[in-house]
C-alpha cells in the first residue's frame, strides 16, 4: 500500500526528538489540566438576600403621639 520510502520517512519523523518531545510535554499539560480541574472545588457562597423590615402592627391608640386628645391641662 505505501512505499518503502514513505514508511521510512513517516517513521524518521515520528521518531525525531522534537516530535517526542511536543508529544511528551502535551501529554503532561493535558493531565495538569485535568489534576488541577479535578481538585479545585469553588467554594458554595450562599447567595445573599436582602432582608426587608416590616413594620411593626401597633394599636391605634399607641399610634397617637399625643396621649391627651388636645384636651390641654390647666396649671
């Protein structure tokens, strides 16, 4: 199917030093990348809401600021 000069030269490239060595370095890179996804775990914030003060149910009575009901006093 191939030649014997194309088996050779397929063969002399695959293994020259500088293909080695790219394969070789992606190789690490690629399961550095993957130890590195593998162990880092964002820390689970709970999402903070705003809390909203109601307002306190009061008596009407306790609502008047003036207890006498303008009645003023005599001195």
């Amino acid at each position: 199917m191939f030649s014997e000069q194309l088996k050779n030269l397929i063969f002399r490239v695959v293994s020259s030093w500088q293909v080695i060595a790219v394969s070789i370095s992606l190789i690490l890179y690629f399961l550095l990348v993957s130890y590195v996804g593998r162990t880092y775990h964002r820390p689970r914030i709970a999402p903070i809401i705003p809390k909203i003060k109601k307002p306190k149910k009061t008596d009407e009575a306790e609502v008047t600021a003036d207890d006498d009901l303008g009645i003023e006093e005599a001195e």
